[in-house]
C-alpha cells in the first residue's frame, strides 16, 4: 500500500492534548481528626505496609523540636522569620497558628513535585488547615479519624502524662470544636480497631488512585 494511502489519525483536540501531556496528578489525600486520636499513627502503619505509591508530607513548624524528634524526618523545625518569609513567598500550601502560640503548616514542596511525579501525598494536619487545603486542592480526599467517644479520647490525652492539665483541657476543648466539623469530610474513620482503621483508610485511598 503507498504512503498516500496510509490512515491518519484524527488531530488531537484541545482537552485530549492536555491529558496527553500533562497526566493527571497523583491523589492528594488529607487526614484530619482531634489531637490524641491516633490519626498519626493510623498513616504511619499504613505507609509501611501499603503497596500504593504513597508518602506523607513532613509538615514545617516554628515549636521547639523534641529530644525524640529529626529535623526533616518528623517535621521541618524553622525559626518563625523562614516561616513567614515561606508565607510571603507562596511557598506554602496551608498553614495555621495552633493554640494560639505555633506556627504549622505544608510546604509545597513537599506535595506538589510528587504528585506530578505519581506519587499519592497524604497530609496529616488539624482541621483548620484541612479546611483551606480543601479551598485551594478541591480534588483532594479528605479523611476525618475519630475517636469511639470523647471519653476514649480523653483517656488517651491524660494518658501520655507528658501534659499538665492546663494543656490536656484546652486540647479537649479544642476536640470539641474538630469534631463537630467530622461532618465537613469526604470520609470518616472511627479509630476504634487500629488495623481496621488502617485498612479502611488503605480502601478509600485506592479507590481514589483508580478513579
């Protein structure tokens, strides 16, 4: 058969280019849930037996670091002008003063170069920053962990012992406030089993890498 009898394939529109080269990025997944409830520990078991190409963004705080705790591996420790100069500069994804007192937040460069990349990033902050995540990222997942009752979640507060009572109460009061907002989420997690919470966050995950 000649060349000018050779099938061609109809040109590309605009839309089918985009998806061509730009593929789509990797799900961005947000947990969320009230101090004490173990939302972290949930992703941290789930990451290290999850097949799903996933990783958890390393969040920048101004608080003083711990003695048990890595520059980098657990949190980005800045000084408070590199946090506000991160501000200025759109280098952050969200953030927030927690108890009035710490700045927290999520880099951007800790999300945005592996989602383009395909991996899944998954945000474990508090609910005043999950909510601006959502503004900003409205196709993320947002997963709220819960605790079986306030009560469970108290016992667990007091039981770390390494709070005076001063802090422990205005944590509870503070839960308070998270969880009437449980409702906001796309998912929620009640944080009553720890590997059934893990697999059920693992399931809403994989659903939405196969969207």
């Amino acid at each position: 058969m000649g060349s000018d009898a050779r099938e061609t394939e109809p040109p590309m529109n605009g839309e089918a280019f985009r998806a061509c080269h730009h593929p789509p990025l990797a799900p961005l997944v947000v947990v969320s849930g009230p101090s004490g409830v173990g939302k972290t520990t949930v992703v941290d078991r789930l990451l290290a037996g999850s097949k799903l190409p996933l990783r958890r963004a390393v969040t920048a705080t101004t608080r003083h670091r711990r003695a048990n705790e890595e520059n980098g591996r657990d949190y980005h420790f800045w000084g408070e002008g590199e946090f506000r100069r991160a501000i200025d500069d759109g280098r952050m994804l969200e953030w927030a003063v927690v108890f009035g007192r710490d700045f927290y937040g999520t880099p951007r460069s800790e999300v945005d170069p592996h989602r383009a990349e395909g991996r899944g990033v998954i945000l474990v902050i508090d609910v005043q920053g999950a909510a601006r995540v959502r503004e900003v990222c409205p196709e993320c997942l947002s997963v709220f962990v819960e605790p079986p009752s306030f009560e469970e979640l108290e016992a667990r507060l007091r039981g770390r012992q390494d709070m005076p009572e001063e802090r422990v109460l205005r944590r509870l009061a503070t839960a308070c406030e998270e969880m009437a907002r449980a409702g906001e989420f796309h998912h929620r997690i009640v944080n009553r089993d720890l590997i059934d919470a893990v697999c059920e966050l693992e399931h809403v995950i994989r659903k939405r890498f196969n969207q």
